[in-house]
C-alpha cells in the first residue's frame, strides 16, 4: 500500500480524522519538511489555521464510506518560513483524511523567482485586506515594509485608481489578470510609477470568489519619463509645424502685399510731381520703403527659421571666406562709413569652406551688421579667420569694441525673438543670431560669444573645411 501512495504523482498525505500526520509521501515531505506525528495546522498560515479546522469538521460529519473534499489555502514552505502560495485538498476517506497539495506553483521554484527578480512580488489575501508575503527586495525599494504597504504608500492622485482596481479583482476568477498603474512612494521620499500586475490564484470553494492574488509591480518611471518626453517633442514638432505650415502660407501673401506697396511707392516717386514735393512729403515716402523693406526681412527670417527647423537644408558647394566676407562688408558699406567704422579683415585668400552659400552669407552678414550697429562712433572691427588643424575646422572671429553684453544675456541672445534691448530702441526682431546659430549647428560647426559691457563683443564661428590644410595654405 505505502509503495503504491508513493506512486501518486502529487504531494500526499494521510491524517487521521484529528489532521495528525501519519504518513507523508517524499513530494510532501520536499514541500512540508518532515513532520510525520504533527498536526497539519503547524504548516498552516495563522490566518488560515480555522478555515482548515472549519473543513475538517465538515469531512467528520460525513457518512463512512463516502469521499468528499474540501480546499484550505496556506502559505508556508517547510522550515525557511517562507509564504508561498500551497492549496492543500482534504479527502474524508473512510477513517482517514487524505491531504493532496493541488497548488499549480512549485515552491522552490517560486522561490528562486522570488529572490532573483528585481520586480517587487506579494501574495495578498483579499478577504483579509493584506498582505501576507512580499519579496526580499521590498525594503530596499519602499519606504515601509508592512502588510499594507501599498495602501501607505500610495500617491494621494492615484488612491482612486487603486481602489477601482481592488474592486474590480471581486469579478476575476482563476489565472485572470488586472493591471493597474499608480505612483508609491519610495525609500528616498520620492514618488515612482509602477505598473501592477495582479492574478487571482485562489478561490472560495463555496462560492468561487476571489481568496488570493499574487501580484507584481514593475517600476516603470524611466519608462514614462522618456515616453512624456518623446510626447513633448511630439507636441513640440507639431507646434513648430503649425507655425511653419502659417510661415509658408502667409509669407506668400506678405510678399504680394509688399510687392504692391513697394510697386506703388516706384510710380509715385517716378512721378513729374514729385520734384515739386517739399521734403516733408518725401520723408514720408522713405519711411514707408524702410518700414516695408523690414518687414520682408522678417519674412525672409521666418522663412528661412521655419526651412531649418525642419532640417531642409539646401545644396552645399565650397566657398571661399575671402570673397564671401569681401561681399558682406561692400553691402554694408553704407552704414560702416556712417558710423565711421575702421574694418579689418585678416583672412587666407584661397580658404575654403563646405557651405551652403545663401545661409552662411546670411550668418556672417548678422555677425557683421550687429557689429556695426552696436559699435561705438569711431570704433572698428576685426575679423580673423583661423586654421583649427586638429579639428579640421576654421574659425571665424568677428570682433567689435561696441557696447558689449552683459554675461546674464549672452545665454540668451540665441533664442528666438529674444532682445537685449528691451526697450527696443533699436531695430531688429531677434531672430539673426538664433538663425545663425541653427545654420552653424547645421553645419556641424558652431556659434559662440565671448563679451564685456562696454568693451565689445567677439563672435567665433566653428565650420569644417573642404580640403586639406597643405591645399589651403
């Protein structure tokens, strides 16, 4: 008889009507530890020691003869004190109680789980409301190691969220799961998110609710940092493709209205009248060509804002410093002279750079005409362009001794629309250096200031050069 129980594929064993052990099959023993001649309560959880009572009085009303079952749910394993989750099922058979562990995890099993995972793992008895085990690693990550820890560390925000879940896990049977995420707070005082896994494990034999869940909670808040992240820069390249898709559309309509304007300001200065004007009339008209000259250069700098920010950047071809910076100081002659301005240009004749032409024109332009209309009367302004060898890069450094910025400004004036002249005295919509910059970066190269108020201000432009340095030189 002993060899054939030995047989059954289960964890087994025989009490006497009173639940004392009297033998235990080698399965049993491997989950129990040896306790042939104790009672089966010392292997029983507290908690559940009178539900396994309740059915052992039920089985000893039943006729001789008869077989019927009843499910008690512990959590203990053998001698390690630790809390698993053992279904164990009584058989009345004849004079004797027979006790097969029906638990579909494998203790030791759930065991190196429970010590290997960096996930925090508990078993929590619903009827109850607590939690009757938790993984090691609980006391390393929350601030509290109770048996309602999660209840005590909750954020206020998500108390809601935590109780509809609790709710819902009265409708779950058997190996069904419940997420749920919520924020707890950690050892350092903190708040984390977790995203909880709960599975019920367990049910009422009587009316097959709910008994126990084992759950998991994951922390997940590096992974919803990068995701609202990733959602900013969604809402970000959205909004810049708004404004770019209003830029396109409407800069198209500015220039017919300004081409008007600045067609009609043409006929009525080529009128035979206009000699007869008193210069009052004409003041007016040069207002007029100035206000509409600055608003195609807002257009102009929104357009070409709007084409870098979508990073579409035009044909590149080698130009050459020399000539480029030679163009920039001819256009803005007119105002170098009116300022009286001394410029000097320390440049190699045949240096070259990989450039797209339109836009480092434009960039070296900004540089330069911020020189001059922030220069003093009388000042200068030096441009040294340099060989950067290691870094097979040029720089370029635009020098003035106009009336520098102050170091609280200088991390600012690359941002759009940003103006160190508050009062805006001057003229401008703070767009030249941010587009300058853009244009710098989009040329692997970049844009710095070095300043000191009342002494000037020294730009250095970074590009990458086309060829190589014994060429250039």
């Amino acid at each position: 008889m002993e060899l054939f129980l030995q047989q059954f594929s289960q964890p087994l064993a025989i009490c006497d009507i009173d639940l004392k052990i009297i033998w235990a099959n080698d399965r049993f023993l491997e989950i129990a530890g040896d306790i042939t001649g104790d009672n089966l309560s010392t292997i029983i959880a507290e908690p559940y020691q009178k539900r396994l009572f309740d059915a052992a009085d039920g089985l000893r009303h039943i006729s001789l003869g008869t077989i019927s079952s009843q499910q008690v749910y512990s959590l203990v394993h053998g001698d390690n004190e630790k809390v698993l989750p053992v279904v164990y099922e009584l058989k009345r058979i004849g004079e004797h109680i027979a006790v097969v562990i029906q638990s579909p995890i494998n203790p030791d099993s759930l065991i190196k789980l429970l010590e290997s995972t960096r996930d925090i793992i508990y078993i929590a008895d619903i009827d109850a409301g607590r939690i009757l085990y938790t993984s090691d690693n609980l006391g390393e990550i929350i601030r509290t190691t109770s048996d309602h820890f999660i209840e005590e560390c909750i954020h206020q925000d998500d108390i809601a969220t935590l109780e509809s879940k609790n709710k819902n896990l009265g409708s779950l049977k058997e190996g069904d799961v419940i997420e749920a995420q919520y924020r707890l707070r950690i050892k350092d005082g903190d708040y984390h998110w977790f995203r909880c896994y709960e599975s019920v494990f367990s049910q009422s034999a009587d009316d097959g609710n709910p008994l126990h869940v084992i759950g998991i909670l994951h922390d997940i808040t590096d992974q919803r940092t990068a995701e609202n992240q990733r959602l900013q820069m969604l809402s970000e390249e959205q909004r810049v493709n708004l404004v770019s898709d209003f830029i396109t559309n409407s800069s198209h309509e500015f220039r017919t209205i300004l081409s008007i304007i600045n067609t009609k300001l043409y006929l009525i200065r080529s009128s035979p009248d206009v000699s007869s004007w008193n210069d009052h009339l004409n003041r007016h008209l040069d207002i007029l060509e100035e206000q509409a000259k600055a608003i195609l250069k807002l257009v102009d700098s929104l357009t070409t804002m709007s084409r870098l920010d979508h990073a579409r950047s035009r044909s590149r071809a080698p130009v050459n410093i020399k000539r480029l910076l030679n163009s920039v100081i001819d256009e803005l002659s007119a105002d170098i002279r009116a300022m009286q301005i001394d410029v000097r240009i320390d440049c190699p004749e045949t240096l070259m750079i990989e450039a797209d032409h339109g836009d480092i024109l434009g960039t070296i332009y900004s540089l330069v005409d911020n020189a001059v209309r922030y220069n003093h009367i009388g000042g200068s302004i030096k441009i040294d362009v340099k060989l950067d060898l290691p870094q097979n890069a040029v720089a370029i450094q635009i020098a003035d001794t106009g009336i520098g910025i102050h170091s609280k400004d200088t991390d600012r004036i690359f941002e759009r629309f940003y103006r160190v002249d508050a009062s805006r005295t001057t003229r401008g919509f703070g767009l030249g250096l941010s587009i300058a910059r853009k244009v710098a970066e989009q040329h692997h190269g970049h844009l710095t200031v070095e300043s000191t108020p009342g002494k000037g201000s020294v730009f250095t432009l970074q590009l990458p050069i086309v060829a190589p340095p014994a060429v250039l030189m």
